[in-house]
C-alpha cells in the first residue's frame, strides 16, 4: 500500500492538478497513512498547499472546531480523511469543505463509494483487496464496488468527462481491464440462504412438500443461472437428471437443516412439510434458522439477565461483526472494565465484542474507540427483533419468568442502563453521585425518592418541586431538560374486570378487579369463577397526562441509535407455578386503550393466585403488577355443554 503513495500522487498531478480528486483506500487506517504521505511529497513542491482552496485564517477557523487530530493536520494541506470513525461533525465538515471545492482530495473507505453524491475529477482505487476479519485474510473488493468507486468520476451534471486509476498487483491487471470492457453476469446468491427462503415460503403456505420447494426453485432467478453457467454453482453437467437430482439435494439438504432446527416438521410420508412454531418466529423476525434453534436449547424457564444476554449475543445474526486487527486485545482490556465476565479465549470472537458492547452500553462505559461507537449502533439496531423473538419462545414455552427479565432487558437496551439499577438515572443529566437530590419536599424529614412513579407524583403539575430539588447542582437549562423528559413519561392508570360464566347466573357479566393487593387477600378479594373454563380479563388503559396537545409517541430513548415508539407487554401469569398464561402487545396508548385476555381457570377447584404485568417496552421502572384471587369452584356444567355443542356445530360438515 505505502507504494502506491507515490503513483498516487502522480495521477493527481497529471490527470487533475486542480479539479477534485477521490481517493479510495481499504481501510480507516489507511486514510491517515495515505494522507501523511501525500503532504510530505507536497512537501517538495513549490506551493505546498497547492490543494487548499481558502485562505489560511478561514481555514484555522474550521480546524479549531474539528476533533480529530490527523484530520487537524490534513485539512491545513487541502487533504480530508472520511470513513465511519469520524465523529459525525467531523464528516459533515469534510463532506461540505469537498463539496463546496475548498479542498481538492478526500481520501475515504469504499464505504463513501454508495449511497452519498460526492463526484470528482479523478477517481484513485488505491488497491482492491481489503482485510475480512471473520475469515481473517485479505480478500478482493467486490467487482460493484470497484464500479461505483470508478462512477464517482467524470458526473455527467458535474463534469464532461472524468478519470478512474486502479492500483492493483500486476497479476490482477487483466482481469480489471477484462472487466472493464466486457460485462460480467450477475449470478445468484439465494443458496447461501436457501433455507430461510424455504422457511418463509412454508410458513406463508407457498410450499407444503418437498415437491413444492423443489418447484419453487425452479422459478427463481438461481435456476435460470445455473443452467447457464453451471461451473459457477459446481454442476457438473446440465442434462435434466443431473440438474434435478442437485435441486433435489439442495431441497433435502435445506429441509434437513431447518428441521434440525425445529423449525419445520416432515411428515411421516418423508414429503409433507409443516412449519411450527420457531419456524413462525424466524419467518416474522427475519432470523437466521440457527438463531431459533439457539433460542430453544439455550432459554429455560428461569434464565438470569446475564444468561439471557449470552444467548443474545449468540444470535447469529452477529456472525458479521467485524472484528478488527489487534482489537482481541483492546476487547481484552475492555473487559476488565465491565461486570460480566466472558470467555478469555474468545476475545476474537465477534459474539464476544457483542456481548462487551452491550454490557458497555448498559455501564455507560467509554470504548477505546470510534469504530466502536459505530459497531455498538450495529449491535443496538439488531437486538430488538431479536429480544422481541426471544419473548415469542419464552411465551410459546409458558416460562413467565423467562418472558419477563427479557422485557427488562428491552427497556435496558433502550435505555443503557441496567435493570438494578436506580431508575431515576434514565433522565439525562442525572448520574449516581446527584441521587441524593431527589427528596419529597411534601414530606417532614424530605424522605429520599428511589423510583419513576413517586417522582411523577410528587412532580405532576409542580415544576418548582424539581427546581428546588436539583437547583443546587444543575443549570436551569438541565433542570428545564429533565422537566421535559418527566412531562413526556407515560402515567397510566389501570382498571381490571373479568368476564365469564358465575355460580350465581349463567348470564356473562363482569366482576371487577380490585387491584394490587398488598400482603394476605381478603375473603372479599376473591373472585368466584368456575373450574377448567376460559374466561376473559379485560384491561382499561388510560394514561393521565398534564398536556393538553398531541403527545409524542417516540419514546425518549437517546442512547438508542433509531426512533422507537412507546408500547406496553400486557402479561398474565401464574407466579406459584412460574407460568406464563397470555401475553399481547399494545401500542402507544394516547387517550385510553381497552386490551382482553383470554384464559383458563385451574382444573380443580380451590384458590388461585394470578399475577397482572403491564411491562413497558421502552421505560425501566415504570412496570405495574396486579393480583387477580380467584376462588376456583365446581366446573358449569351448563357453561361446558354450551362449549361443546360450538365446539361439535364446528366440527359438522357442510350439506
């Protein structure tokens, strides 16, 4: 790479001694040596800032707002340095002085090469290989790549023409000018995840049999590809047995595959296929079908939050996260920072930097560096889908313990915070050592508040209680900040009422729900209901709020990379027997929200305990639990016959 400095510099002399030039090179680290490089042949010119296109005062006036110190050295020479470690100012900064034509070369990743309309004069590809760390050796940039690097040259609505230089080893000089004058065929990438496609095609009901998947493959893109060109997919040869003996091995091998992990079902006949309930989840989730499989040998019906998020960190669908060089050592010192401990052998490992990335997310850790700030915006974005996968097993399951730490550790996502953790540390500004400010004016001896309800409370229409309280140690425009974040907080009040068949009537009615009960039930308490019938639990949500216009419905999430709308897990339980009994999801509640659940009482008659969790999906701290006692007596018999004249009316077949 340093050889090609040189060349380099000669291409921008001959080719575009004053127009714009884009340099790509592989990797971040890159962009700093180029650079260096190329200002100190600048150095041997007559007008060393030849490429700086504005005076020197207007110049220092923009570097003494940038942070990066080699991006410092390299704007004075009319040079910028652009890939995703910058910090975002620091891009926006470059991108707009290159644009506007007050630097003459940017040097960047092949990341800049999509999505952003940044044309040049000259285009130098200063090298086609890059470093992969998942297979850890160098490998050649993907031939679109090289093509959208080379489009950036010459912009019709910019320029009349343009210039690209490849830099490659001289073995690789052929191939590029091969492809450069002759189109290359697009091939199809579907094997590598022919069993997902075949998951969602049987989920969806497309496919029911082997027969179906095989003529599925039939009408694909892949097919029309691999009979023109069967080398590519390592079909020996293309008479209809062989082509239909390897599309029936692909089928049967996929097939095996997603029935190894749970996610279909053959049937007895070997043909028939049936998707269950893990092959729903990754067809909803879009998840890899080993992701599922993990899911369901590693979650049992009482996981802790550490093991909970050694099997998010698991998910396959992490297997890209890239794992730098030297960065097994910086992991290294990382984890000696964080909590958890992680396996020591596997610190290069891209799970491994998962698992560190998130624990620094939820300590507020800081990381070593900017690539990793980027890396744990990739990790956030994928864990949702993933958690919300995770909930889906542990409800199918019935493990309501299971189901209820991963909510918590949705809202510890969201939030980066952990779930032990005062909730009150969730408002911005607010850190450990300001916790003792929090103190009940209304109360002799200002009793110290530990929780998100008691504040909003105490708070609820009364700025001046916050004011008072955190006055001394923050500014009035932090207070004016935390002020903003309480009134944005969902308050929402509760009211149960069960509906069914009771003793007294055989007329559907509801009975109302008292509540949270607090220590041992009263006889009154019990709701009489009757023995292995289904009733229905109705929830009125309404939230109680002191604004008067339309309520945001994004969530205040700032240590979330994407905008994530408020919503509720409204879940029933059985606590003495740590079962799940429903689960629903609802959405931003604006006003008021009504939610039913449908559930079976005990088979044998008694007392029962049920638990009500209304599980925010963003906040933590802000969960509500309720107690429904049910005093279970002798089944209806008039209520079963009922249910089971439906039950045979469904069954009858049509005339």
């Amino acid at each position: 790479m340093a050889t090609m400095n040189k060349p380099t510099f000669q291409a921008i002399k001959v080719h575009s001694p004053e127009k714009p030039v884009l340099i790509f090179v592989s990797s971040r680290r890159q962009t700093r040596l180029t650079a260096l490089d190329l200002i100190a042949f600048l150095a041997a010119e007559d007008n060393p800032k030849m490429w700086l296109h504005m005076s020197d005062s207007e110049m220092d006036h923009i570097i003494d707002t940038v942070k990066d110190t080699n991006l410092k050295l390299t704007l004075a020479f009319g040079i910028g340095i652009h890939h995703a470690g910058l910090h975002e100012r620091d891009r926006r900064t470059t991108e707009e002085l290159f644009v506007n034509q007050k630097i003459q070369v940017l040097i960047a990743t092949s990341t800049l090469a999509w999505g952003v309309n940044f044309p040049a004069h000259l285009v130098v590809v200063k090298g086609t290989e890059f470093f992969d760390g998942k297979t850890k050796r160098y490998v050649d940039f993907p031939i679109t790549d090289v093509l959208q690097m080379m489009g950036r040259a010459g912009r019709p609505q910019f320029d009349d023409h343009g210039t690209a230089v490849i830099l490659v080893h001289d073995v690789k000089k052929h191939f590029y000018k091969k492809f450069l004058y002759e189109p290359f065929p697009v091939e199809s990438n579907l094997l590598d995840v022919l069993p997902e496609h075949i998951n969602a095609e049987v989920v969806a009901g497309t496919i029911t049999s082997k027969q179906d998947a095989l003529d599925y493959l039939t009408w694909t893109y892949f097919f029309r590809r691999l009979v023109m060109n069967p080398s590519f997919y390592h079909l020996e040869d293309t008479d209809h047995n062989s082509i239909n003996t390897f599309l029936s091995q692909l089928v049967e091998r996929s097939v095996v595959d997603l029935a190894y992990a749970y996610c279909l079902e053959i049937g007895d006949d070997n043909r028939t296929l049936e998707a269950t309930t893990l092959g729903r989840i990754a067809s909803y989730y879009y998840l890899h079908h080993s992701t599922v499989k993990m899911f369901r040998d590693n979650m049992g019906s009482d996981c802790s939050t550490s093991e909970l998020l050694n099997v998010l960190s698991d998910a396959h669908e992490y297997e890209d996260l890239p794992v730098r060089h030297n960065e097994d050592s910086i992991n290294s010192t990382l984890a000696t920072k964080l909590p958890l401990p992680v396996n020591e052998h596997t610190f290069d490992s891209p799970h491994t930097k998962t698992h560190l990335l998130l624990q620094a997310h939820f300590c507020r850790e800081h990381l070593p560096m900017s690539d990793y700030h980027t890396d744990t915006k990739s990790v956030l974005d994928q864990a949702i889908r993933i958690l919300q996968a995770m909930i889906d097993v542990a409800a199918d399951e019935g493990w309501l313990i299971t189901a209820l730490r991963v909510m918590n550790l949705i809202q510890m996502v969201l939030q980066g915070r952990w779930n032990h953790q005062c909730p009150l540390l969730i408002l911005p500004h607010i850190e450990t050592h300001l916790l003792h400010c929090f103190r009940n004016p209304e109360r002799k001896g200002k009793t110290l508040i530990d929780n998100l309800p008691e504040l909003l409370t105490v708070c609820s229409g009364k700025r001046h209680h916050l004011v008072k309280m955190l006055t001394p140690e923050l500014t009035d425009n932090q207070v004016e900040e935390i002020w903003e974040v309480i009134q944005k907080l969902p308050v929402i009040d509760i009211r149960l009422h069960v509906k069914g068949w009771w003793a007294d009537s055989n007329q559907e009615e509801k009975k109302k729900v008292e509540g949270a009960i607090k220590g041992f039930p009263q006889d009154d308490q019990y709701i009489t209901v009757h023995a292995d019938q289904e009733y229905v639990l109705e929830i009125d949500l309404t939230r109680i709020s002191s604004r008067r216009h339309k309520l945001d419905q994004k969530a205040y999430s700032p240590r979330f990379p994407k905008a994530k709308t408020e919503g509720w897990f409204i879940v029933l339980g059985d606590i003495e027997n740590k079962e799940l009994l429903a689960l629903k999801r609802v959405g931003f509640v604006q006003s008021r929200s009504t939610v039913q659940l449908s559930f079976y009482t005990p088979e044998n008659p008694g007392r029962a305990i049920y638990s009500l969790y209304v599980m925010s999906d963003s906040y933590l701290g802000l969960d509500q639990q309720y107690t429904i006692c049910l005093d279970v007596i002798e089944a209806d018999i008039g209520a079963q016959l009922n249910t089971e004249i439906l039950e045979d009316d469904e069954e009858m077949p049509e005339n």
